[in-house]
C-alpha cells in the first residue's frame, strides 16, 4: 500500500499541462505570458506564439495566467492535460502583441514605432481592401485614393512621400512580400501592423524604405473546438454630390455672348430653339445607384496536436457607373500541426479570383466623367426613334460622344487569378531556441479583354470593331530560414536573438493580341479569331530578378525597464551593376520605461505608465525600374543609307552602370504616457526622415536621337514632424466606450536636385497640353506652378497704365475682361519666367478620430478622417471655365465680366485666347481641407438563450455607412484626390509621385448604406 501510494504521488508530480494562452480581442497568441500553479513551485512562460509546457509539483489543483494588461484569470486543472486560455484586456497597451519582421514582442518592450489594427476595427466595413477601412485610424499614415472605382486600390504614405518614384510601402501577408491588399478578404484579417520608423523596418532592408505593412491572418486554436462564422451585408451606393453646370438655355446664352463680344456673326446653331431646351442633366443620367454584397463563412477548431482554418469569401461591388464592377472569390486555409514535443509545420494558402471592370475617368479627351460635365445638355440621352442622342448635328457641339452611350456599349475587363501560400517548420532546438525555415509562393494570372464596337452615330466616330486581348503570369518564390533564441535570465535579463537568411526571385511573361473589323460584333463572336486583320501580336518574358538578403536583430531588456534593439541586414540586388549590387542598412533603438523607476512610482501617481524611446536607422528602396545599368537593344529599327532603307537594331535606352537603390534614413523620438490606471493614454513622437540617391531623371544632354536616358541617383529628399495619439477607454461592465484621436504634422521638401534651378515636371494635362505640378529644390513635390492673377481688366485705361505688361509684346490683343496676370520677376513682360509656387498638394496635417461604445448588447462604432494645409487644383474646372471651347461650361461662367464693374474673377466670354485667360494659375487653386465620416456602424447581439438549442451562439445584426458626410470648402466632386495616372510618352512611367492633387474629373466616391449580420456558430 505505501508503494503504491508513493508511485502515485511519484505520476501526480510528474504531470504536464500544455496548451496557448491568446489574446480575446484577436485570438493571437500572447508571449511572455507567467502559468503559475498556486501553492507550488512550478511555473512556466509563454513562448514567442503564446504556447507553454507546465511541469506541476505535487499538489496543484489550478493554474493562474497573468499578464500586464490583461485580466489574470484561474482555471481548474482536474483530469486536464490541456489548457488554453484567453485573456481579455483590462486596458489597452501594454500586454498587447505586436508582429514585428521575424516574430513578435509585447507592445511594452517595443522600442520602434509599430501601429497596430485589429481585425475586428475594420471588419464590415463595406470596402474591398483593408488600407481604404484603416483611413485615419493610424497617424503617420495618410490613405490616398486616386479615384472611387470599384476594386480601385488606394496609396499607402507613411510618414510623407519618400521619393518621387514608387512610394509604397511593403507589404508581408502571413510573412510573404506580397505587393497589394486588394487579393485579401478584410474579414480574414486578424491584425496589421504599419512599421514606421528605421528600426522597427530595418529587418526587411532594401524594400522598408516606405514603411512596412505587416497582415497576419486569422488562425485556428489548439484545443478549441469547431467553431463558424458566417457574414453576410448588403448595400446601396449613390453619388456623394454633384458640380452645378449651365442649364441648355444658360449655354446658349453664353455661346452667343461670345460671338457678339469678339464682333463675330453668332453661329446659327445657338440661335436655333432646339439647343436653349434643357433635355438632359447628364451627371445624373451617366451617375446611377450601385450596389454591393458581401458573404463570407469561417471555420476553426483544433486539438491538442493541430489547430486550423479555413474561410471563403464573395465581393460584389457594381459601381455607380454602368459597366463599372469589382467582384471576388476568396477562399483561405491556414493550419499547424505538432510532430513530437519540438517540431510543428504549418502552412497559409489564400486563393484569390478577381474580375474588375472600370470606364477611363481620367482623359481630357474622353474620359467619362469628363464627358458627363461636357456634353450638351439640350441633347438628350435616346432620341425618339430610341438611339442614343449625340453631337454630329454641328461642330459647335464639340467631338465628345454621348457619355451614357460609351459607358452602356463598354465591354472591358480584367481578370485575374492569383495563389499565395506559405509553409513552415519550426524545431525548438533547446528551450528558447527554435529554428524556422518557409517557403513562399506568389503566383498569378491575368487576363485582359476590351472590345470597341463599332462607332457610326457618334462625333468620334469608328469605322471597324477593335479587340485587344492581353495575358500575363507572375510569379515569385521565396525561401527563408532563420534562428531565434529568446531568454530571460535571473528573472531580469530578457535576450531575443533573430537572424536568418532571404532569397526571393522573379519572373514572369506576357504575351498581347489586337485584331480589328468583326463582320459579326455579337458577344460570342468577340474572339481574336474573327477579326479580318491582325493589328498586334506580341509578347515577351519579364526580366527575371531576385534579392538575397541576410539579417540579424538582437533585443535586450533590464528588468523591463531598460530595453535596446539592433538590427542589420544586408541586401543583394540583380537589378543593379555587379559593384552596386549589395547595400547595407544598420538600426537601433532604444527605450527607458521611467515609470518603472522607484523614484517614480514613489513620487508620481498620476501617471502609470511613461516610457521614452529613440531611433536611428538606415533603409533601402529598390522599386526601381529593372536594369538600367544596361543598354537595351531593340530590333526591327529602320535607318536610311543614302536612298536605300534597311532594318536593324537599336539601344532603346542608353545605360547607367552607377545606378543604385534610393537609401533613407531616419532618426525618431517619442514619449509614451498612461494615466487613470492606462485608462488614458498619449504618445508624441518626432521624426525625421532623409531620402538620399533620390532616382530622377537624367538632364537632357547636347546629344540627338531617341533613346531613352536612364536615371541617376542625384537627388534628395527630407521629410520631418510629429506624430499625436490619444485614446481613452472608460466604463463598466454594462457600458463601455472609446474615443481615440490622432493626427500627424509633416513637411515635405526637395532639397536636392541636378541644381537649384532645375526641376521635374509633370505630364501636361488637358487639350493645350498645359503642366501643372513642378518639383523643385526647396519645394514640397509636385507643387502646383503658375501664374498669379490680380483680378479682371475693367476698362483699357486699365490695360495701358498696367505695370505688368509694360513691355508684353502681347499687350495690344489683351481686353477689357481678360484676366490680369502678375509680373513676379518685374520685366514688364507676361511669359513663362512669371511662373511661381502657387501651393503644395502634400496636407501639413492628416488626422483622425474614432469612437465606439457599448451597452447591453448594443454597440456602436464612428471613424471620421481628414487632412488640413492642402491645396487641390481643379483642372477639369480649368477646361470647363474655359469659353474656347464647344462644350458646357460650369455654371460659375455666369458670373464672367461682361461690362465694367460687372465681376473681378471670371474672365469674359470670348473665342479668341490671346491672353490665355485659363492658363495654370491660382484661379483653379483652391482650399482641399476636408473633415469626413467615413465608417459609422451600429449593431445589436441577440444573445444565444433566444436562439434555444439551435446552435447558433449569437447573431449579430447592424446596420453601416461609409462616406456619410464630408465638410469641405472644396467645388469638384470629392477633395479625395490622389495621384495622376498620366504616363510619360518617352519611358513609359507614370508620373505617380511627380503630380498630385490634381482634379481631372476622375470616378468620384460613393456613399454606401449596408445592412448585414454575423452568425456564430
């Protein structure tokens, strides 16, 4: 009997409790987290995903999880062999977990400026990306959209524009560079975290210097039994607002004006009743409700040995515009499994099917908005006999063809068909030390198809059908390997140790069809077989490329209080010469949490918690275009020997053996305060960001041909300020609520050119080709430049004692209602020499405000975002203000001179253009500020004992708007605007960076209303 009491208790002493504590709000794992067994001696802690081995003594009957700002909580062992727990938040911050490149760390030991997003903050929102759901959630980063289409993907600025090339930041999904979001269900995301100063991004090297978007998606737990969601919304969209515009009568009457001031006999069209008969508000016919659906259902579960799973997802979003359309198919797999004590393999599998339809909104010769705030409105959308109405009745009408007409026969789209997916082992070498190898692949498909029918009715006529069909595959694979070791020892020395090995290559083909004339135009004749002549077949591989990368980071704590963290990586890149190839980016960070210190605690009870923390590093860009360190050789060019043509082959583009990646370095401070037990709490940081080895084009040099030149690492660029955060959670167990705020103040400037005259222009814009954004030394980029007005010449002894054109020769052919133009160099003499910085279009402030709040199963959320210091230009009103030509005009043209005293702002009407009365300049320069709500959502859980036995947890109901208002003093259709897509002629490229804030009558945003409701299962 004493034996086998003594081998009982021998086994009881020996047990051993497994399991992973996570986190409530997200379910992900939580690290560092102390699993005590109360009364004994036995503990354990949480590794860097959350799972712990317990060793119990003799005695145990509970184990207890705590973890600084989270609630501890206790659970009976009994027969239990596994335990996971999860642990919900007293207060936000401090026990949070944070994905940094590599791994994890709790939010108190991070000494770099790491933004974090919940999954659940951004869920429903009826967008189909997350970066359009986290606009102004996150300071330092400002969201911009370029246009409303659907499936259009928004700009990502971290902490300003870095560089006058590609600025985006990085993006990892589930550890893979993955270069977009729009592939990602919003739903399946369970955090992002946006690194935005040099240490925190180091580790990703070459391609940080933009920032780094981390996506982690959801998970499955080990021990948790099955588990479904299904989400479901449904919505309506419709135009935000509309710009005012001459009423048929008004444009007739102004059509006359025009003739009769320059002394012209008036066209008989504008005399004729017909076209002085309002028919038609064409932003209204062309602007439609759109409608949007979402469905999407998860499953996961585990046991002891595996966790998983799985979720598949539908997009559909049909724009406000007909044919425009975004829709997508999802499905994800995600999965671990435990081979042994040490071992576990995992894998991350997202299938993505896309299909994408959009009109062109951004041509000033026929764009569809463009067309929209053009086309007569005494011409109405179908004539009797039911075909469409259009403008060939006169050339005074313009050569715009019927926009309803263009966007109703558009047939175009994009397909696209992408895999990304990862596996994983990872061994646990010795207690702290774990060796992780993955594997990744980012493979895609897509294919684009636009037919052009045939155009008989219309003023832009076309006389055969058109079929252009393109398909293209990418793809790219990564391998990875790396070891981290993580220890705490004596209790007060915390060491993480990471460094590893990266290598990613690239490659990819494409291949292009045209055929023109189709003897039949029916849908299932539209192939590239039935067209009468080929007009293109081409194709090609991309040029392959690939980096490899080795990294190292080190973190070390002194009791919590004291931390450091260095990281370097070095980074080898085939899109650069043999001896430029491999550059290397060192980091450091450093953090002191004083309210830690005993003199503290002692002497300063409001606050709870103040830590100060500093950085400095080095980052790389290499999204560069490839190879330009060599001369390209092209073939079928044709030269002329004396009379005798031949073909042959050409340098397409001169070469740069010196060429590099652009490199940034930053430097930031920033103070962490906690007050009302970190009910309450504040961060402000400082930074400083330097862009150096800036890619810009090469000045023109004393040569001739037609190759192209390639860029030069010359220039520089800066960009410094302060970021804000507040939040404050208050409450209780039956009402809850949060108010978070935060805004950043940042200065952009060029500081570096070829020399301190030059600059870089952007893509001239509209029908005289006129440029609006320059980029110089000493200048935000792409600063609108102009000229400066001083009002409207009343009468000409106004025009003859004028200062500012004292020597123009242009002086005779100016009249009384031309615009007065400002002699900004003093030579008596209006030209280009007159042109100055008429504002910047990079906001000085972005910021944003969040509320949500909860009672008795009611909860309620509000996200509003805006931007202060902008200025737009509105471009489109440059053209549509402008009487030369035959279009409709906005319906400030009414208040145009048309006699002394009569108006000081709108210049007269008038055929000729002598003066250039609409040239750039600050009449079309106008206040961007904005103030928007841009989610708002309220919803209700009905509890599980009203469903019975059902199996049905809880249902969740709400009702959501995006857009739902905006304050703005701006006159175009949204004050949201992006970048330019105009592509420059000699390389290719677009101006991106180069011109922003421009209005060029772009696809507007819609104000979407969703209803939807979430099924736990």
């Amino acid at each position: 009997m004493v034996f086998l009491c003594a081998a009982a208790s021998t086994a009881f002493a020996q047990k051993t409790i497994t399991g992973k504590v996570t986190g409530a709000a997200d379910g992900q794992g939580l690290p560092g987290v102390n699993v005590t067994a109360p009364g004994t001696s036995s503990g354990a802690i949480t590794d860097t995903k959350g799972n712990y081995t317990l060793s119990l003594s003799a005695g145990a009957k509970s184990v207890l999880f705590t973890f600084i700002g989270y609630e501890p909580q206790t659970i009976t062992i009994g027969d239990k062999t596994v335990i996971n727990v999860s642990l919900a938040a007293t207060t936000k911050g401090l026990g949070e977990v944070v994905v940094v490149g590599y791994g994890v760390q709790t939010r108190r030991d991070v000494t770099g400026t790491i933004a974090s997003v919940k999954g659940s903050d951004i869920k429903n929102i009826p967008v189909p990306d997350a970066a359009q759901a986290i606009q102004g959630r996150v300071s330092g980063v400002d969201i911009v959209r370029s246009d409303g289409a659907p499936g259009s993907t928004p700009s990502i600025r971290i902490r300003g524009t870095g560089t006058i090339n590609n600025a985006d930041p990085l993006i990892i999904i589930d550890g893979i560079p993955a270069g977009g979001l729009s592939d990602v269900n919003p739903n399946d995301i369970a955090s992002m975290e946006i690194l935005k100063d040099a240490s925190s991004s180091a580790i990703y090297g070459t391609r940080a210097a933009n920032g780094v978007v981390i996506i982690t998606t959801k998970k499955g737990n080990y021990g948790e039994k099955l588990k479904t969601s299904v989400n479901l919304y449904r919505g309506a969209s419709n135009t935000v607002r509309y710009i005012p515009l001459l009423t048929a009568p008004e444009l007739a009457m102004l059509k006359q004006e025009r003739y009769t001031n320059d002394g012209v006999p008036v066209e008989a069209i504008w005399k004729d009743a017909y076209y002085s008969t309002q028919r038609t508000d064409w932003q209204r016919a062309l602007l439609r409700s759109g409608d949007i659906t979402n469905a999407d259902v998860s499953l996961r579960g585990g046991n002891s040995s595996s966790n998983y799973l799985v979720s598949a997802g539908y997009y559909k979003e049909n724009g406000i515009i007909t044919n425009s359309y975004f829709q997508r198919y999802s499905v994800r797999i995600n999965s671990e499994h435990k081979l042994g004590k040490r071992f576990k393999v995992g894998e991350n599998m997202q299938l993505t099917y896309k299909k994408s339809s959009g009109p062109d909104t951004y041509s000033s010769q026929t764009g569809l908005i463009f067309s929209a705030l053009r086309f007569n409105p005494a011409i109405p959308v179908h004539n009797p006999d039911g075909s469409y109405g259009s403008s060939k009745a006169s050339n005074e009408l313009g050569d715009i063809n019927n926009p309803v007409y263009t966007a109703e026969t558009t047939d175009t789209w994009i397909k696209n068909y992408r895999m990304l997916a990862s596996v994983y082992g990872e061994l646990e070498i010795t207690d702290g030390l774990t060796l992780r190898g993955n594997f990744g692949f980012d493979g895609s498909m897509a294919n684009q198809y636009s037919f052009a029918p045939k155009v008989l009715d219309q003023t832009r006529a076309r006389d055969h059908a058109e079929l252009f069909n393109r398909n293209e595959t990418n793809n790219n694979q990564l391998s990875e390997i790396f070891l981290t070791y993580n220890k705490v020892f004596s209790q007060v020395h915390h060491i993480t140790l990471t460094g590893g090995y990266s290598q990613q290559t690239f490659n990819g083909s494409w291949f292009r069809g045209d055929r023109w004339g189709y003897n039949d135009e029916a849908l299932d004749q539209r192939v590239l077989s039935n067209g009468n002549d080929i007009h293109d077949a081409t194709g090609n591989y991309y040029a392959s490329n690939a980096i490899a990368s080795g990294f190292v980071r080190g973190f070390y704590g002194y009791k919590d209080k004291y931390l450091l963290t260095v990281t370097f990586r070095a980074d080898g890149s085939s899109r650069f010469a043999p001896d430029q190839r491999w550059g290397y980016f060192p980091a450091f960070s450093a953090g002191w949490r004083v309210s830690d210190e005993t003199f503290f605690k002692d002497n300063v009870k409001a606050i709870s918690n103040l830590k100060i923390t500093g950085g400095w590093g080095q980052l790389g860009n290499q999204n560069v275009a490839d190879f330009q360190y060599l001369a390209p050789i092209d073939k079928d060019r044709r030269y002329n020997f004396g009379e005798n043509p031949y073909t042959g082959v050409w340098n397409s583009r001169l070469a740069n053996p010196d060429i590099t990646w652009e490199k940034a370095e930053m430097t930031n401070i920033s103070l962490e305060a906690g007050f009302l037990n970190n009910r309450l709490n504040t961060t402000i940081t400082w930074f400083n960001k330097k862009t150096r080895d800036m890619l810009v084009p090469a000045p023109e040099m004393d040569l001739h041909g037609t190759s192209g030149i390639p860029d030069r690492n010359l220039g520089q660029l800066n960009n410094k300020g302060w970021e804000l955060e507040a939040s404050y959670q208050g409450g209780n167990d039956r009402f809850h609520y949060n108010i978070s705020a935060n805004a950043s103040f940042i200065k952009n400037e060029v500081t570096k050119l070829y020399d301190p005259t030059s600059y870089i222009g952007s893509t001239p814009y509209g029908r005289q080709g006129q440029e609006i954004s320059r980029t110089y030394v000493g200048q935000p980029l792409a600063s609108y430049y102009g000229w400066k007005t001083d009002g409207i010449y009343q009468n000409d002894a106004q025009i003859k004692n004028d200062p500012n054109i004292k020597n123009d020769p242009n002086k005779d052919n100016i009249k009384p209602g031309d615009a007065i133009f400002v002699d900004t160099n003093g030579d008596g003499i209006i030209n280009e020499k007159d042109r100055v910085n008429l504002g910047s279009p990079n906001p000085k402030m972005v910021y944003g405000i969040q509320a949500s709040a909860g009672y008795k199963g009611f909860d309620l959320s509000l996200s509003f975002a805006g931007v202060s210091g902008v200025k737009l230009y509105n471009a489109d009103k440059m053209q549509g203000m402008d009487p030369n030509y035959p279009y409709n005009m906005y319906a400030d043209a009414l208040n145009r001179w048309h006699g002394e005293g009569t108006s000081n702002s709108v210049p007269r009407m008038t055929l000729g253009n002598a003066n250039q009365n609409n040239r750039v300049s600050d009449r079309f320069v106008e206040n961007g500020n904005y103030f928007a709500l841009k989610n708002a959502s309220l919803g209700y859980t009905i509890p599980a004992k009203v469903w019975g036995r059902s199996g049905i947890s809880d249902i969740h109901v709400y009702v959501a708007a995006q857009n739902l208002f905006i304050l703005t003093k701006y006159s175009g259709l949204t004050p949201q605007l992006g970048y330019s897509t105009s592509t420059d002629n000699v390389n290719g490229t677009k101006d991106g960076n180069r011109q922003r804030g421009v209005d060029v009558a772009a696809y507007p945003q819609a104000r979407t209303f969703t209803f939807g409701a979430t099924l736990n299962f």
